[in-house]
C-alpha cells in the first residue's frame, strides 16, 4: 500500500436550477467515469469547442440516458425542472445525442479522433488530436445557448 493524493474535480459542472449551477451542457463525450465521493453516481466528461474538458456531474436521470458506449458522440443536456416520484423529486434533464454520420467538421473537433475510428464510429484506439471548427448547423439549435 502506498499514499494517493486525491485531487477534487476542479472544472465539475452541476446541471440544476441552484446558484452556481447550469441548466444547459454540450461537447463531446470523453468519458464516462464513476464518482469517487458517491460511488453509485456516474459523472460525464465533455470536452468543449475550445479543448478544454468539464465534468458534468452524475445524477439519476443522466445515468438513464448516457453509457459507457456513447463516448465519442456529441451531446446536448438541459435540466428541465424538478420531477416527483415515490423516493422524492428528481432533476428532469434532457439529452440529446448526436447519431447521425459525422461530417468533416465534426471530426475536426478537439480530441474527435482519440474516441472514434476512421468511419466515425465510437471507440478509443486512435489517439490523436485534431485543428476544429465551427459545429455544423445540423447540431446547432438556435433556440439554446448550449456551447456548441
């Protein structure tokens, strides 16, 4: 046995309608990974247009929508308001995730490549990095603000 420094999640995004929280996420799924505080709970990495990565915190509803296979897509998460069920309420979240043939903008975006194979298709044996553009209108939905 040896010492482990554990570092907390510095760049954690919480969807909700609390102070400091978002309502809306989007990037590039990078990873599914268990919380370490709560280990029933998944939390989402996303990376962003600009490269950098956030950690969108697990929470039921999410963990009913995203897998494990999703990494390499694109998704769109929205909290919708609070839900009532028999153990409570609950965060009603929508997510939305990119299935269609990618274009050449989307495999220009940062990291793309590491979670993909040449025909799009989701995987993690290529590591590579790419230059990235605009998203292509298809993902855009002018009636949101998500960050792609």
């Amino acid at each position: 046995m040896a010492w482990q420094k554990r570092d907390p999640v510095s760049n954690l995004v919480v969807l909700g309608d609390d102070e400091g929280q978002v309502r809306k996420v989007g990037g590039l799924l990078a990873a599914v990974t268990q919380d370490q505080q709560y280990p029933s709970r998944n939390n989402y990495e996303l990376v962003q247009k600009d490269g950098n990565s956030i950690v969108v915190a697990g929470s039921a509803s999410l963990s009913r929508q995203i897998f494990p296979k999703d990494v390499g897509k694109f998704l769109k998460a929205t909290f919708l308001g609070w839900g009532k069920s028999p153990n409570g309420k609950f965060k009603q979240i929508e997510v939305n995730i990119w299935d269609g043939e990618p274009n050449d903008e989307m495999r220009r975006w940062p990291r793309y490549d590491e979670f993909t194979n040449s025909k799009g298709r989701a995987t993690a044996e290529k590591p590579a990095r790419s230059e990235f553009d605009d998203l292509p209108a298809a993902l855009q939905d002018e009636s949101d603000d998500v960050p792609f």
